[in-house]
C-alpha cells in the first residue's frame, strides 16, 4: 500500500522558466533510463519476489524512485511555468508564442498536446514505453540489470549536469544522481549475497563451448585482452570461424511427414525462380530516356557524385 | 564490413514441424533478449567505441550474435515449414489449417501475416523495438547492461530448454545458451580491466547522499542485509523518511518575471474550483433508479460482490 | 514522497494457480485501461496543477491507484506462482510446462521472458506504453478524460469478475471496480465544482459552426434525437453536406513566392503522369498464362470465389 | 460505404510555406487528439453498435471527421509547398535546405522521409498508433470518452490558433475547432439520452466501498471539497490509510497443491539471499582510487554538487 | 554464418563534427528505410526462402546493407565524435553544450541518453521497430515490397544529399544511393524471373470484380487514365457508387442461436438510447454564464474567429 | 470531403459467431497490410499530390479502401455477437465465458478490452501503428510502394480465404481480394504512365557503382541468376568482398579541431581498457562452488546439453 506526503523528497528552486531545457528534463521523467522505468523495474520485481531480504529492497527503492519521479516532474512543471499559463490565456502575440514553443518539435509537443505539464515521454517525445522494463523473475538476472539500471542512470543525470547552468537544477539532479550510486551499492551486495550467481540460473553451460572466443570480426584491429586471451580462453580464428562450431555440416533441416513434403514441393515448384532467363523488368520498362541517363540502361556518365548532383540541378524541365 | 558464409554456426536438426513452438521460438529472434537485440546492443557500441581492445571485442561478439540471429531464424523456418507451405498451396482442408494456426494470437499472425517465415516479433506477436536496446556510450555502463542482457539471455534459453523436447532443438538451444555465458565472462573481463569503473562516468556523488538507505517501504517485512546495513550505510527510517533529505521544505518553486506571474494567477482564477459548492454532476444525472441501485444515490444494497453478480444475473429486460 | 506499507489495500486469496487467467488480469495491470495508466494520468495531472483542491485530489487518487497497481499485480503473482518455479526448477516434464504455458502467445511470453512475474504488457502481451496517458493540462479536459477513463476500468473489472469463478479474486475485483466508481463521483465533483466548465478552455466557438449538425452518414438508419434535433440544432442534410460550410470553393492554396512557384511547376512537369497513355506496366509482364487464368489478361472464369478456391487446389504442379 | 468529394469541408487559405508551422500542425494529423483518432474512434463504435440511433450519430461524426483530417492535412500539404518541391528538384543550396528543415527533429523527418507530404505523426515526430483509440463497445463508457476527447481535442485546436497569426489557417482552425464542441454537445446529448448511465455497465459497486475516500496524499495542502466531503462521502485519513480496507491482513496467498509447494520451495532455497553476509561486490572491485574519490570507499570529499562539477572538470588526465 | 572485417564498405571523411547533421543521417541507420530495415528485410526473408538462387540473392544483399549500416552509423559516429567527449568531460561550459545539444528534441537525446553514439532512432527520434519489415513469404509480394524499398531508399539518400555540403560524406551517400538502384534492378530481374507472378499467391480473383474502377472521389478533378479507362477496365460511376456492388442489400447480418439472440436483445434494451428525450446533460450543467457566451445556451456572439481570440484575450480575470 | 452511405459495399452473411476467428480478421481491419494502412497511405498521398490524374486515382482508391474497412470491420462484429452480449450482461456461467474468449492472449484483450467490437489491432493484438505508412512524396516510389502493398493484402486475404469455410465470409473476402488485383493494376498503370520512373527521384547514380554485384554469402548455395550475371552485372566476389569499394582504406576519420581532439584524447584515457590485467570479475566472484559446476571456474562437466539437464533437475535443495 502506498502513501504520500505533499513535500517532496529534495527541495527544488528554479530560477527562471525555461521551456527548452524542461524538455532536455523529461529524459528522467518519461525517457528509458527515467525514474518511471526505474520504478517500475524494481516494483514488479518486489511484487513477484519471494525471499523476503529481497523483497523489501525492491520496495524500499521502488517506493524511492516514485518520490525521485515526484522531484524531476516538479522541476519540469517549474521550467514550463511561464509558457503553460501564456499558452491557455493566450496572453503573447501569437509570433511570440511560436518562438518559445517551437524551438523543437518535443516541445511544441510538450506545449500543444499537454499544455506544459509534466508527460511521460523522452526528450525527443516518444512516449515512455514498458519494453524499457527488462525484469525477468530470475533475481541473479534482475540484479544485474538493475546494476546496470542505476549505472546508467547516474550517466544520464551527469549528462544533464552538465548542461544545466540553473544551480538549484544542478542540485537536485546532483541528488538524484548520487542516491543511483547508492542503488547501484544496494543492488551490488544484494547479488553477491547469493551465493553461486554466476551463471545466472540453473543450468550450467556445455563445457565444450563456454570457453571459446570467437575471432568473428578480423583484420587490422585485432586485440588480446583478458575477454579472449589467457587461460580462461581458446581461442577460434582465422578460416576456423567459419566453420559450423558443432562440427556438422552447418545445414538446417526439418524431418516432414510425406504430406507435407508433397506440398513443400508443389510450393516450390509454383513460386520458382528460373536463373537462366533474362527477362524484361518494371525497371527496364521504366529506365527512359531522360536527361542524365544514358540510353544503355547504365546510370549515366556521372563520374562521381558533384558530378550527379550538377547534372541534376542543370536537368532541364520537360513540356 | 560484413560477410556471410552459408553454413551455420550450428547444425539444426528438427524432428518434426510444430508452428506453436515455432511461436515460442520466436522469443529470441525477435524478443527483448533475443538475438537481435544482442548484435544490435554490441554493433552500436562498437561503431562509437574509441578504446581499440573494447571495440573489437563488441565487433566479435556483435558478428557472432548475428549468427545466432540466423541459428534460431532456421529453427523457426524448420519447425513452421509444413504449415508455410499448406497455408500458400490451400492443401488443407480449411478446418484443419484454422485448427493448426489458431493455437495463440501470435500463431496466427505468424501464419497469416508472416505466412510461416521466421517474424522479428517476440513470443506474443509484438514488433521488435530499438527500445530493447541500452547502449548508452559510456563504457563502464554499457558493459554492465551487457553483462546484465547476456545473463537475461542465458535465462531466457533455459526456459526454452526447459519446455522443448525435441533432442535437437535442445542440443542447438544448448548451445546458443552456452555461448551467452561466454559471453558474460568476456564483458565482465572488459569492465575489470578499466580500472576505476564505480560509479560510472566522471562526476563523483555528493557524499551526504551517497551513503543513505532510506527505509521507505515498512511494515511487517522490514529486513537487514549487506544492502542496508554494516559500515557502508546510513539508515533513514520511520517517520524521517517523510522529510525532505535535504533540510528544507519539499517545494517546489520558480522565479516568476511579473507578466509570467499576472498570466499564470489570472489561469488559475479562470479554472479555479470552488471547494463549497456541492455542485449537481453528470453522474448525478446519470444515477437513475434502475434495477439494484437504490434511489439514495449510493450503489445498492449488495452486501458482497457474489450478491451483486447474482443481482446483476437477475436484472429484468427493460421494456 | 511517497512511503510504502508492506500489506495490501485488499487481502487477496487466490484458490489455486492458473497462469492462463493470469495473463488475462495483465489487462488491469499493463493494459490501457489498468492501474498504471490510472496512476500516472492522475500523478502527471497532480504534478502540474495549481488549484490546491483539485492537486490534493488529483495525487489522493494517484497515490490509492498505485495501491491497486500492487493488489492486481499480486493476483498476477499467486497465479503464476506455480509454472513460474517449475520453470526456474526445471521441475515438470518438458512436454507438460509446454502445454501449461502455450495456451496463448501472451502466457507464452509472461512465462518465457518474464518467467512468470507480473509484467507491464497487456492481456495480449502489448507493453504498457504512456500513449495512454491523456493528461493535457486543462482541468476541465483533463477531469472528463479522467471520468471516461474511471468509467472504462470498471467495465474492464465488470468483465473480469464475469470471467472468474475464484471467489477471493472475484471479491477483490470487486473491491477494485467499487473503487473505480467511487472516483469517478470524485471527479464528476470536481468537474462541475469548477464554474463554467464547458466548453473546455478559453477560446469561445465560433457561433456559426456552434449548432450545425452534418448528416455526413445518409441511407435507411437515418434517425433523429436529442444530439441532431430540436432547437439546440441546425441540421445539414442530403446534398449540402457536400458543399463547404464556409461557403467558400472548398480547394486549398497557398501563396509562394516566385521561386517557389517555378520549383513546384519544374517538379509537376518532371513528375506528371501521362494521362492518354496506355503502358505496358509490370503487371501485365507478369500475368502469365498459369493455370486458372484466361490469356486475355483478365482474371479467369472463375465464376465465384469457390470455384476459384477449387481451381486452386487443382492446380497442376509446373515442371 | 464511403463517397469523397473532391471539395474540402472547408476552404483553406494559406498566406506562405512555412513547414515548421506544418510539423506543429500534424499535431491534429497524426496526433494522439488528432482528427483519426476522432474518426477511428467513432468508426470503429459505429460498426460494432446495435442502437440504431447511437449508430447513426458515431457514423455521421466519424465521416466528418475524415473531412476534418483532410482540412487539416491540407494545411500541411500547403506550408510545405516549397520546401517540397526545393528538395525533390535540388533547387536551392545545400546550406539553405539544411536549415530550413533541420529547424527541429520533426522537420527534418517530415522532409527527409516525408518529402514534405502531410504524414501520420505527432508534431513530435511519433507515429500515430491505435493505443490512442479507447472505444470499448459500452455505450455509457465510450461516449463519456467521446466527450473527453472533443474537449481535448477542442484545447489542442485553441493552443494551435493561439500560435498561428496567418488568418487563413487561424479562420480554418476556428472552424474545426467549434466543430469539436458542437460533437461534444452531441455525445452529451446522447449519453444523457440512455436513462441509466452511471455507473457504467451492468453490475452495480460493493456498498460498502463507494462511498469512501482515501485521503491518500496527506500533509499540508490537504483540502476538503464537495469529491472527498459531505454527506457523500466516508473519509478514510490518517493512519487508517495504511490499513486493509476488508479488515484483512493485507497478505497475498495462493493454495498450492503439494509438488508446487515443494518446487516453490526448491526454488526459493536456490536463490535465496544471505542477509548476514558482507559480501565483495563488483562495485567494490571497481571504485578505484581515482581522482576525486578516497580510497574509504565512500563517494569522495565533494561537499556539494558545484564542488562535485568542479573537480570533475580539473581530474588530471590518466596516463 | 557472419564474418566482419574491420575496414567499411565505403571509406568515410568527414570534414568536421556536425552532432545536428548527425541527428539527420540517423534517418537512414535506424529509420523506416534505413540500412537495418533493409538488412533485416532481406535476412528474414533469405532464412525462410527455399528457392536456391532467391536464397542466395537474399543474402546477399542482406549482409552487404549490414555493411551499408555500419558506413552511416560511422558517419553518425564521425559527426558527433566533439560533441560526445566534451558532454562526457564535462569540458565545455554548460551554456555553450546546451546550446550544442538543444537545436532540437532528437539531438538532446542523441546527446543525453546515448551519448553521441549511433543509435537506432530515426531522425525525429523514435526507436527502429520490426512494424517497418514487411516480409511476407510469398516471393512475388515479397520482391515487390523489395522493389519499393530500394526506390524509398534511394530517394531519402537523394535528399540527404541535397541538404549536405560536406563532399566526404556527399560522396559516400552517393555510394550507398547507388547501391540501393543496383539492389532494385536485382530484385526486379527476381521477380521477373518468376514466370507467372502476377496476381500474387495462387488463388485468381473473381472476375466479377477484377476490372471494375470503382469513381468513388467525385467532383471537380475527375480524370481519366489509363488506371481507369480503356478496355480493361469498367467504370462504376455516379450513383452506382453507392450500390453495393454484389447486388445485394448491403446488411451485415449473423445468424444467432436463440440464446445469443435473447441476451443480445437483453443488451441492446439495457443500453437503449431514448431518441425522444431532451436530456440535461453535462454540457448543459457546465455551460456557465461566463465571458464570451451568452446565456441562450449557444456559443456566443463571435462573428469569427478573430473576434473570438480578441475577446478572449480581454476576457476579464474572475474573482 | 466523405460522405458514408449506410449500406456496405459487399453484403455480409456470417453462419454463426466464432469470437475466434473474429481475431483472425482483425489481422485485415487493424493489421500491417490491412485496410485502414491502405486506405491512409492512398489518402496522405492523394492529398499532397499535384499531378491531377494521380491525385484523383489515389482518392479514388483511399475511399474505396474506407468502404472496405467497414466491410471487413463488419464481419468482425458479427462474429463477435455472441460473446459480447454474453460478456455484457453476465449471461454466461464464469467458466464457460472464461473458455470462449481464452483461446488466445487476443481473443482475450478482444473481449476484455474492446468488449468485442471491432479493435485497430491485428491477429496478435498489436495496435496498428502509422509504421505501416511508407508514402514517400515521391510518386515513382509511392506508386511502387502501393503496387507492393496491393500485393502483399492480396496474400493476406488468400490466406484467410483459405482457413475459413463460413461460405458468406469466404464470398466476401473473394471480393476484397479481387479489388486488390485491380487496384494493383490502376497503380501499376499509373507507375508506367510516368515516362522515366527509374530509377525513382531526380540524381542519377554514380557510374562506377551501379552495376556491380557483391556476393557477400558466399559458400555452397552460391548462385548464377539474371539479378547477377550478364552483361548488365560486373561480379565482386572472394575476396575482394572484403575489399573497400572505393579503393580507399576503409577506415572513417572526422576532422577535429584542437579542443575536440584534447578532450578526446582525455576520454579515452579515461576510460581505456588494460589489455594486460587479468582482473578478477563479478563473474569470479559469483561463480560459486555450487552444484554441477566444478571449482575450476568453467562450466562444468557436463557433457553436452542432455546431461546438463538431467544433473540440473537432480540438483539437491541447498539448506
């Protein structure tokens, strides 16, 4: 069950409205590292939990992220102050309006579709979107993303830092920045304090092929690092990568009822494609004659693209 | 610059078509975790990546996701291919085909829409999105998500593992499982091997902040662990959790200029509510004396919901 | 700020597990019209209000629908709780946990990627996205869509108790309709607390278009009521609903310069159609003379559709 | 069945291009109030409705509403004229092109993939999707949903003339504008027209929680109005609020048959967490004794965000 | 099986960074007609195809648009390569990065949530979604849609290339324009290769219905061609527009069983609407006597809608 | 401007209800390639046309696409009769309703949600999304895109066609699969009635690169086809695939000024990767000595995936 208290959980002075950077904001409020997405990884993790150490942790920061919504929607609502009420009592000259709101498409959004409040998109507008909500029912799995939750978090919040020269602003999201670090802090102990983690799950892997790197991208560039080299490690390279790693033939195949092979062949045979016949296209039938294009059915003489774009431009307009 | 052989990077062998398991399948072609999601993690990574060791590695393991990518697309070919071609050929009665693709939404998109090919739509029929995907362009984040995704994906392929018989759909399953392991190992070695990577990014936190746990879910359930307890933390708990961290009065405000405030008082007179009035609504208006409701304008006299089913069962055709 | 008690705001006793209705409750949990979308149209609402009534109201609702978010969300857990610990345990033949969780693409997906928690998706597995959040920053747009949208939820929960036999869900469904209903009279309150609520805004109509009815559907069903007749109503009828209610030649310009003019006419003449020619096009390349198609380019005899699905099936295999 | 004619509902003038005005009016295009959500949205309750009259009336505004979306539409296709036709011919600089379109991410969209045609997104750049529709097949709901819309949709249209000072578009605003609330008027008209509408649907709420209200949010702002006072109303406040409101204990159970109970118990064993540990983390591992951090393994000396900022910005470079 | 070699297709020279350019070029790495839609067009495509020589042109070009990505995510990655490192040092003051990132909502988040990496958003920002794959498994619909998408391709390059005046990238897009026209003609001589391959699929059409032209947009504008007129086709016009054209009534109707039929009845009497009622409605209670309206119900005197806004604006504010 | 006429276009006769394969047609009315995405890419083309003949054929073609919507959306409603008054009045004991609409997560949110009217979703339950729409502004690529959507509704309907034996609906999915060969006609005439429409736009392509094709897949399946051979082709294949095609070397590089350049450089530093350390990971610290999985660190013994499976399932219940 949940309660509320008006006072929010860190004290925001703004200094001045500022309708663009309140859209930047709404990275946290609606945007995929948000403090909504936040919320909602650690709630339906804690609902679904059974051991009882993890279950409060996930509540206790679930319910966090919540107040933490509460603060970066009220700096939002702060920052679209003036331009909300200018807006609904159509209150500047029309030119003015404009101006403030269309700096860029998410905040015409922000300001035509929800009137300046605080909405639950990114700042390029999209909407706030469950599939950012990666739990999966398997605490070493869910652990480790919400590790990797508050570590990215934190980035987006140093990103806005940095941009933000308002220092109330800067100081709450300094706030809101370091109470990820100690998320993170939490999530950390509450993985290690299970203790056979690794490999997440409990199926262990096939030994044959946990320890094998493969060299699939090759070339100048080529690295050895603890990822693939030492002891831990063997190696695969060179023409071996492409080869199939079980040792078969590399084909997929499917055993068919006789039905079904008769069918899968009429089928075949219907939508064949003959290699041997050069038939006439749409595209030869479509390939005129037009300025800038040869007659033999190549793209024209256009050297290189300066070229293409000149002859373009000088195209004369057919009657 | 890519390549393609056209072997696979395992060997497939399906005993017999099933399009619904073809369906489940589909969970890691086109799933949150699924393979698509992986290479494109790593290959955006890769692409913005300046650390030369870091970079291939993305690009090595992005490459080889690709492939899988292609292992678990052939098994969705292999196991849909009877009903493809039945489907495109009209060679089943129309009963039976509806009866074989009819077995979940998804199955049927699957066949109508996609006509049995392998769909980059997840085990429910929903469209892959790049919303899946976390790079976010700082190393010691972006690591951690890997980290944390392969280990989602490992899970994932056990679950499959688990409710497959098919000795060879297994087998294949098996190893792409086991290569999400490998994979895990190789980010966590990369993350280690920069050496200062807690917290992430450069900005450190504030340390008033950093160190709190805030009890803010309690009752019946509270528990200690390494998470919120020992040296590392300082506990905030019962009625402090309700006060602002930072001292102060948990509002929020924003420097007005004098037109911004005239406008934004004379909008909230305009839409202001009158708290005395006891003002006649729609839903008075709409509360008619049907059956099981009362006249006195509260919702009828049912004691449970069991009454009211039974009440509402019972309700008379109106004439 | 929002705290967090561990019990729930309704106790909640589940018979026995059945992961199928499981995925059937998701439509309150991560659906459009469930309790997250209800919480966060009213949090978002709250966050950018003045009024102090009608903010106090707003984050009271939001603050108990998140309560429900956990009750629902809790149904979806004990439902679950069977399949999802056979699945992590490997516990149950692969043969049985298949047909357990294929009932439907959606009960796929709970168990396979979310291994059975309770997940933001919709009863067909579409992810909760703040698409339906119709929060707009007008109180008096915004109370209506909040009375439509306590209006739909408690048909949600009607349909939902009219699908269960479990008594302890069935009486919490029932608490969580009552629930509904109770808000809607809320807001209906606060709607008509606010003096001159409609037309929503500030800008008046224009009195000419005010009481127009368009008859815009015509033929038999034509019918009159109180929303197209009486004096409230100038009806627009038969053929002058086609005519353009300005009174004006109903086309479309727009005033470009000369440049712009001569740009466009170069890219009408590039691009013009040729209206007297009679092409060979790539449709009439690829109408071959296949089986159950006339050489005369058109379509074949068949007379209807079911010869033609016969023909069909007929036809030979090509070679 | 549909007819067009090629006359608009109402004539456009438009004075000059301007496509950073067009991308704002695809809010009312492709927007989530836009003209095919009204349409789709009484179309689709049209078809599914057996009241004759209803049916009539959601047919009647559904078809004008098509000939509102294509007013609108218009207006777009007339402020991107010339930017159109510029693009397509190469007809200006690549300088000036750039920075007319790249005014904003939804401009360069609109050009780059829209080649200026009007197309379904929001003015944000969002394409239209069909979450936006809340039609539900009860008629007391979906026309309480069809009166929220217009009155949404209604602010939207006042917004865009409060911006707009071309009074050709302003006046074909107006238009679509009071149109919308002739429809609200409509809708009233007919939801008032069913005797019983609230509350909606069949089965009537639990008595003994319709009448309640959860003073939810508490602390200074608390308000009293006619929605949570007076003889309507049952105040639950204070500590009351965190208790159950069936008296219950607040739990969630499930009964689970003996081979769930004992795989739920495996389960629980194997993941279980030791809260008596204190344990190494990898974020132990990785807070390095970097610049800015002390070794104690706390977040550093940073008194406060600003000192924070600044010590990020002189942290040496590593070598 | 996938290979990678570290050298792209096309090498790339950008002669400075340009983060608001990148945002546009993102138009073609994770756009509707970008490099990944296309890869993953073909890929899905070559997996379920079992014709050899399709298969094999389908991989091919697949792998070489994967290729195609990873030139324009290198010039994303090019452009924004400033702009990333200075957010993440924290090097630039804050108003000089605001101003950087701020031009528009899809470069904040480019800046803010990724970092400056190449992610996969189109240039309004909205994440790459499987909805853009239109594979369908059926060769001649198939390479049809192929056909499209190369010529959509081609075009978005083309005006990429018409806003950029950077000659190291207006030369690699012209690279991978052209590619995309060799990829069509492939396609083209595909499908032409098939010998019979229009109408798609297997089953003809019905005679009846194949060559009527249906005039159903009348008025002012109607034209003949060869899409409506010659001995192919017969033109319904008029009128007969408004027939259904299987010479029937035009009904919808099902044939119920007497229990479906009886609660059907019961339904629609329960939701009857009283066409001759004159309800007061919510509109009614909410038209209050304020500014602008006047008191017959209507909406005012405004002449139009300058008037209106005038008096808007003077509306006074109450008290 | 529309006009709707309350008869459909085709007569629908439904034997009887089947909310089942109601949600199979969904995938016409609400899906990718069904009527309301053609009926919207046809009308947001028409109305930014300016060639006369094409804008009158695409508005021809979008409103008769409109009346097919309804007919299709029509025979939705009919098959979902039944249940949806079933579902309204509580007709139906829980179980047996429960039973009829749980067949898949669709026919759930079908009747849960829409309550059995007719959903812009498709057969799996997703919402349609303006995705679908690819009109381009660019009628050479529209026209192609049309003809390809023609074709793939055509597939669509053939496959309905085929899994329905309700002879009044198989009739009327006869007729709107006809009208999309005849539609594809008009565009395919229309497309040719453009002289020179390839390839699509203004630019031709650059010589050097237009006529060669990359076998990128190579190995056993290599084919020879007219869409790689012949004199219209110059082959790149072994190992000159890996080659850059520009004869450059393939590397991407941006010119930075020197402030980028040092804070470039200061990034790198920052977050370099040790190549060298064999640093202890989370994954040493997690992998425990736990069942199957033996000390050394790797994976274990088992020797492919059966036997994994096998020791999992066996694995003792830690105490």
């Amino acid at each position: 069950m949940f309660m509320h208290n008006k006072r929010l959980q860190y004290t925001v002075r703004v200094a001045e409205p500022n309708p663009r950077l309140a859209t930047m904001m709404l990275e946290q409020f609606g945007g995929a590292d948000g403090e909504l997405a936040a919320a909602m990884r650690y709630f339906t993790q804690g609902l679904g939990e059974d051991d009882p150490g993890r279950k409060d942790l996930l509540l206790d920061i679930a319910t966090e992220e919540l107040s933490h919504l509460e603060v970066i929607g009220s700096i939002v609502a702060m920052l679209n102050k003036g331009v909300k009420a200018s807006l609904a009592e159509g209150a500047m000259a029309e030119a003015e309006l404009y101006r403030e709101i269309g700096a860029s498409g998410v905040s015409a959004k922000e300001a035509l579709l929800f009137g300046g409040g605080p909405a639950l998109i990114d700042s390029a507008g999209t909407p706030w979107t469950a599939a950012y909500v990666d739990s999966r029912s398997e605490p070493t799995a869910d652990l480790r993303s919400n590790i990797a939750a508050e570590s990215r978090a934190k980035i987006v919040y140093e990103r806005l830092i940095n941009i933000t020269d308002d220092p109330g602003i800067k100081e709450a999201l300094g706030f809101l920045m370091t109470r990820e670090i100690a998320h993170q802090k939490s999530f950390e102990k509450a993985l290690y304090a299970i203790e056979d983690n690794f490999p997440s799950g409990k199926l262990p892997g096939v030994a044959a092929y946990a320890s094998a790197y493969v060299n699939a991208s090759q070339g100048a560039g080529d690295m050895a690092g603890p990822w693939n080299s030492g002891e831990q490690w063997d190696l695969i390279d060179g023409a071996d990568v492409a080869k199939p790693m079980d040792g078969g033939d590399g084909t997929a195949t499917v055993g068919l009822g006789s039905d079904d092979r008769r069918v899968a062949e009429a089928m075949k045979a219907r939508t064949m494609s003959d290699p041997s016949a050069n038939p006439t296209t749409g595209a030869d039938l479509g390939a005129g004659p037009g300025a800038g294009r040869t007659s033999e059915g190549d793209l024209g003489g256009a050297a290189d693209i300066k070229d293409a774009v000149k002859m373009a431009r000088e195209m004369p307009v057919p009657n």
